[in-house]
C-alpha cells in the first residue's frame, strides 16, 4: 500500500481552496483599478534618485539607515512620546504579523464589511476566525452590529479602515469612539488603517494617545510609492516591542527604506500630487452625479464608488476603450453594480469620465 502524500496533498486544504489575490492585465490601459498616485517622479528628482541609489551597499544587509526612515516617518505623522514605530514590507506584512502575534487559542478578528481583504485573509492563513460586520445601506458603520459583534466573539483585534476601502469614507466620530471603547473594554486591540491619508480631511493621530489599545497604520503606497512595498504601523511602545518580536530580520530592503527617506525630503512634492487628486476627486464626484443612472459616493480618498446601472457592461465598454476600472460588484452584497474608480491625472480623468459615459 502506498501511503505516501502527493507534493499538492503537502499543502493545507483551506489554502488550495483559496484564490490568490488577484491583479489585473495593465499593459497598454489607462490604470485606474488600484488607487496608485498616478503621478510620478519629476525628472530632476528621478536623476537625483538614481545616484543615491547607486550608491547603496547591495551587498551587504540592511543596517541602522532603517531606524533613520523609522524616526522620519515618526516625524512625519507626528507620533506622540511614549510610542513606537514599526514597519513592514507594505501594510499588508502589518497586518499579516499583527494576525500571527495575536493567535492565541480562541481568537479572532472582527472588521465592518465591505472592506479590505486582507483583513480576512490574513485571519484565515493564520487559522483564525474572522468575523466580518455588514456596513448599513449607506455604508456607514452599524453600531449595534459592530457592538454586539464585539461582546460575542471577543476579537483579539478590531480593523477600523479610516478612510474605508472600497467605499472611501470616514467614519462618524461618535460611532467609533464607542467601538474602540467597547474593544477596550473587552481588552482587544483596534487598528486604525489610515492607507488614504495623504486624500482625507481627518486623522486618528490626534487622539492616539487617547487609547492605549490603539494602534495606527498607514503606508507610503497611497503617498506615491507604491513600488516600493512600505508600511508602518505606531502604537505604544511595549506594545509595539511585542509585535516586532514576530517580524523577519531585515524585512525592510535597502532600496526600500533609501527610496522612502528620498521622498520623506521632497514631501512637498508628494503633498502637491495629492492637492492635484483631491481638486480632482471632487470634479469626478460631480462630473458622476450628473451623469443619468450614475450614483458616486462621498470619498475621502483617491477613490470614488459609484454606482451603475449595469456594473459588467460599463466594465467591459470602458476596458474596451482602454480604461481600466475595478468592478466589485461581485465583492459584497452592498456593492451591487458598483464600480471602483481610482483618481488618475486630470487628464486620465477626462478619458474615465468619457468612456464610462459612452459604456454605460
């Protein structure tokens, strides 16, 4: 009898069921589907670059240039004392190592939905339980729901998306306030993920020091180095001390940390491009709106949800055109024939807006 596993039987059975994270076909389209800065950098800054990247010791591993990106960053969302700073290879290994230092026996995570995926996947590759809270119809948290979720489960930690993705809002101060007190209270951990920053009116930071349970995230992705993989997250400092016990040694390149420094000393460049998408989300939001059987949704990010009559066919025509857009109309009941639209350059703008007008 040959009992031997097969190389497929070695790998776990809730993984093979899975579908990997899916990134779609780009080349030649105007690329709206993945809320990236559409700007890049300014030649004179892409010279500049270059020679201080071809400097850099490629041979050897990162050093202590990494705690210099860590205090700069610290800087530049201005971190209260007494915290810390811990980064990641993008959000993403945050919130992978957050779901790897919390999985005691019996716990979970718990996040309003629709929202972020990778809240969910992460629970779910770390063996945990995720519990996910529907939004209302207008996509704004369900109190009730989100309280009594906690009281039930318990969660280890909360994902509170600040603004939310997909839909792009903020969150009503006094709601939130209430479920980071009930987290608290439970003795849970609330992640505040600010990865739209740089495109909202309002940030968690100054009420950071309010909660010690407490911690933020965000991500130079959304700043406008999405090629470059980095995250951050800031949290009191024994409780950062704690989580960093599980992160890889040298998880941070040095053509990462180099990259984000460089853009960290021209963030005044980086803070006009999101001036330039913030004019230009609230064009989008109004060219939509007048649009017949178009519903757009207030946005806080470089995003806008809109609603159409018939999310496939405006999909398709619009791909056909060479504008790509992201249809999650499939994602969650909640977003039935909505389309994700990224806020491209205002001449990217005025190609969407053409094309979905013509596709609908």
């Amino acid at each position: 009898m040959n009992d031997r596993l097969s190389a497929h039987q070695r790998i776990r059975q809730d993984v093979q069921s899975m579908h990997a994270y899916a990134i779609q076909d780009s080349v030649g389209m105007v690329k709206l589907d993945a809320m990236e800065n559409p700007f890049g950098l300014p030649p004179t800054l892409q010279q500049a670059l270059g020679e201080r990247l071809g400097r850099l010791a490629l041979n050897r591993y990162p050093d202590g240039r990494v705690d210099d990106l860590r205090a700069a960053l610290a800087r530049h969302a201005g971190m209260p004392d007494g915290y810390d700073i811990m980064l990641g290879n993008g959000s993403d290994e945050l919130i992978a190592l957050l779901a790897l230092a919390c999985d005691i026996p019996g716990a979970s995570i718990l996040a309003p939905e629709p929202g972020f995926v990778m809240y969910a996947m992460s629970a779910q590759l770390q063996g945990l339980a995720f519990h996910g809270v529907a939004l209302t119809a207008a996509f704004e948290l369900d109190e009730a729901a989100m309280l009594a979720a906690i009281d039930q489960h318990r969660p280890a930690i909360v994902y509170l998306a600040y603004p939310n993705n997909p839909t792009g809002n903020l969150w009503d101060d006094s709601v939130l306030e209430r479920i980071i007190q009930a987290q608290g209270a439970q003795g849970g951990l609330v992640v505040m993920d600010e990865a739209y920053q740089p495109f909202a009116s309002r940030s968690y930071i100054d009420r950071l020091e309010t909660h010690r349970h407490v911690l933020l995230m965000r991500t130079m992705s959304k700043f406008g180095l999405a090629g470059v993989r980095l995250g951050y997250m800031l949290g009191p400092k024994d409780l950062i001390a704690e989580i960093n016990k599980v992160r890889p040694p040298y998880n941070i390149s040095v053509l990462n940390y180099e990259c984000a420094l460089f853009a960290l000393e021209h963030a005044e460049v980086f803070a006009q491009q999101a001036k330039v998408l913030r004019e230009e989300r609230a064009r989008l939001l109004a060219a939509l709106s007048a649009m017949p059987g178009v519903r757009p949704f207030p946005s806080e990010a470089n995003m806008i949800l809109a609603r159409v009559p018939d999310a496939a066919k405006a999909f398709a025509g619009m791909k056909a055109r060479g504008i790509l857009v992201k249809n999650i109309s499939k994602m969650h009941a909640l977003l039935d024939n909505c389309l994700r639209l990224t806020v491209g350059t205002p001449e990217e703008n005025t190609l969407m807006l053409a094309a979905l007008e013509e596709s609908l």
